[in-house]
C-alpha cells in the first residue's frame, strides 16, 4: 500500500467513524438543538467554536457519552461539508478543565468567510 492508498483510507474510516458517532436514536434531539445553535451561530457572524455550541446545547447524555466529543467532531464536520459553516485560521484554547487546554479549530458562517 502506498501513501496515497493510506491516505484513501484513513479518509473513508474517518467518514465511516463519523456516521458511527451519530447514528445512535438517542442522539435525534440533541443533534437538532446542535444544528440550531450553530446555525444562528453562523448566521450572526460571530467566529465560535464548538464549545461555544455545547455551552448551549451541552454533550450527549446517557450511553453515548462515551463518544460525545465524537459525537461534537461529526456534528460539526458535517456542518462545514453542508456549506452552513466553515474553519477559520484561528485556533482557541478550550476552556473546559477536561479538555486539558486543546486548541480547538475556530468557525465562522459561511456567508461570512472571506476565503480562509
């Protein structure tokens, strides 16, 4: 296998995981209110990032709190491949104690890009 079957790969195992992390049914309602949160997020032109989303709409609950971040990751993947929002340059130290200071990628809506 060369670099670029690697690379093949790891991209599908990556979309794969990502339908893994919001396929549960429990997820139906959480998933709206992260959609809805990031929308007017988007739509208000404000740069965020994903904790800014789960400061409203909070993690997933019950069994899939074991992938919540995943969960996160997928939700807002998903968003930026739908043309709501897209990454900006920036990167932002979280502000939660167990995300242990990870820069986290800073967003804006797409409308509002220009270009990163």
């Amino acid at each position: 296998m060369d670099l670029l079957d690697y690379l093949e790969e790891s991209l599908k195992l990556k979309e794969e995981g990502m339908k893994r992390a919001l396929s549960p049914p429990e997820l139906t309602e959480w998933k709206i209110r992260f959609r809805e949160c990031t929308w007017k997020l988007a739509q208000s032109g404000q740069m965020f990032t994903s904790e800014d989303v789960i400061a409203v709409v909070g993690l997933p609950a019950g069994e899939v709190a074991i992938n919540a971040n995943n969960a996160v990751g997928a939700m807002m993947n998903g968003l930026a491949k739908s043309g709501v929002i897209v990454k900006t340059q920036e990167r932002r130290k979280s502000r939660r104690p167990n995300s242990h200071g990870a820069e986290l990628a800073v967003w804006i809506g797409s409308s509002f890009s220009k270009g990163e």
